[in-house]
C-alpha cells in the first residue's frame, strides 16, 4: 500500500521566526506518527538549511525551486548540488505558478525534472490545467500532454522517488475544490497513465491533489482510491489547521490516535 504523503508549499510566505515556530509546534506535536506518513515542508529557500538542521524525524524540508544546470552564471538561481550541500534532498517541479509567473516552458520542466532524478532527489512534479481547458472538456488531452512531455521519455528506474500532484490551476488560491467526480476522474487517468507506462513501479508511485485543500475537506479528498495525499498551499501556512491535514490522513490509513 502506498504510505500517503501530506506537503506544504509555503510559496513566498511567512518570516522566519513564524517559519521556525511551526516547525518546533510540529515537532512537539505527539498526537502524530510522522513514522506512518511522508510530511514534507517547502518553505521559502533562505529557511532550507536552518530548518533542515532542525526538523523531526520523518518530515522532509524541500526546495520549492532550484535551476538544472550544475554552476555557472545564473544569477538568482539554485543548484541541486548545493541544495546537496545542505542536506536538501526534496524539490518542487512544475508548480503552476513557475508556468504561468516565471514562464518556465515544458522543455524547462522536463530539464529541471530530468537533473533532479538523476541526482537522486525525491521529486513532486505538479500538473494540472486552466479553467479554460476544464470548461473546453480537453482536460485529459492535456494533461496527458503535460505528462508525456515531463516524463514520458524517462526510465522507471530513475523515477521511483517521483510523485505526482494534480493541481488544477482553476482550484489553487481559488477556496474552489476539485469535486469528488472530478478528482477521482483525473487521478484515475494518471494512475492508468502510469501503471501504462511503468507497469513495474506504476502502482506505486503517489499522486497527490493540490487546489484549496484544507482541513475540513482533506479526509474526504484523500479517501479517493488513488489521491494518496496532498500538497497544500494556503492550509499549511497554519500548524494547527497543517496538523489536522495530517490527522485526516492518518485516519484515511487506519492509523489510530
Ligand atoms: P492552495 O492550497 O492555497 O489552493 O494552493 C495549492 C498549491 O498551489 C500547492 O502547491
């Protein structure tokens, strides 16, 4: 069975000291088996290596960006090797907001992708597409364009800390979930995608939704068959309601509090 998988992409939120205070809040938090579940934290690059240093057994700090090339005069950018270098070992590919905000191009993505896998990263790859798309009813056309061109050239041995996450751009920020119906449509199709593609780890690898989720609907969401999490944005930029994420999960997997 696939362990679920809860991760908070801060974006460009919170200071430091709020940052740092979540982490310590998370860490004393007994009531939650970080054992039993993969928590990853994405927090704005400056925090990465203090709270790498400082985060519980069982919750990974990930880089919500970093460029594929190995150095060189690439102002403003981060490297794998020195994500590498302190002990970063989890990045964000994808997001939306990298498409649309920072026009990286599909060939981009599948680059940035291609370097995190070879090194050996655990990577979540996002996808997901426009209210215009959704409403012109091409949704899996397009999402099966989005996952032929990031990984539909790459071999099942070097994606096996690869995970997915659907998120539809029309959901993300919006308080507009994905309905029921509509997630498990999706999830399906990339669970098929997959299990097509790489019939050897295809069943194993996680997919997780991402669009307003929250505490109150994230049991619901994460019972669907194949969501096997979630990458939450404006829910985890508080502990308490991050936390309840979590409960929902561990309740999801039988886990018992
Ligand atoms: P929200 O949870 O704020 O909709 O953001 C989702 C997201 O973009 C996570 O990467």
């Amino acid at each position: 069975m696939r362990k679920k998988m809860v991760a908070a992409n801060w974006k460009m939120n919170l200071l430091q000291a709020d940052a740092l205070h979540f982490l310590e809040a998370i860490s004393k938090s007994h009531l939650i088996d970080f054992s039993a579940l993969d928590a990853v934290i994405f927090p704005p690059s400056i925090y990465l290596e203090k709270m790498i240093s400082r985060s519980p057994q069982g919750v990974q700090i990930g880089a919500q960006n970093f460029y594929f090339e190995n150095n060189g005069p690439f102002t403003g950018e981060i490297c794998l090797e020195q994500l590498k270098s302190i002990n970063c070992s989890c990045v964000l590919i994808g997001h939306s907001e990298r498409r649309i905000v920072f026009s990286e191009t599909p060939q981009m993505i599948s680059e940035k992708l291609n370097a995190a896998v070879k090194n050996g990263f655990n990577c979540i790859l996002c996808i997901g597409e426009s209210q215009s798309v959704r409403e012109s009813g091409d949704h899996l056309l397009f999402l099966h364009a989005q996952l032929e061109e990031s990984i539909g050239q790459l071999d099942e041995n070097v994606i096996r800390n690869l995970s997915l996450a659907y998120e539809p751009v029309w959901a993300i920020g919006t308080g507009l979930t994905a309905n029921l119906e509509q997630i498990n449509e999706v999830h399906n199709f990339i669970r098929s995608y997959l299990l097509k593609h790489f019939p050897t780890i295809g069943s194993s690898l996680r997919i997780l939704y991402g669009g307003s989720c929250n505490e109150q609907n994230a049991k619901e969401i994460f019972s669907c068959p194949n969501v096997d999490g979630g990458l939450i944005g404006g829910a985890s930029l508080d502990c308490s309601k991050f936390l309840e994420i979590i409960r929902a999960a561990h309740e999801v997997s039988g886990i018992e509090h």
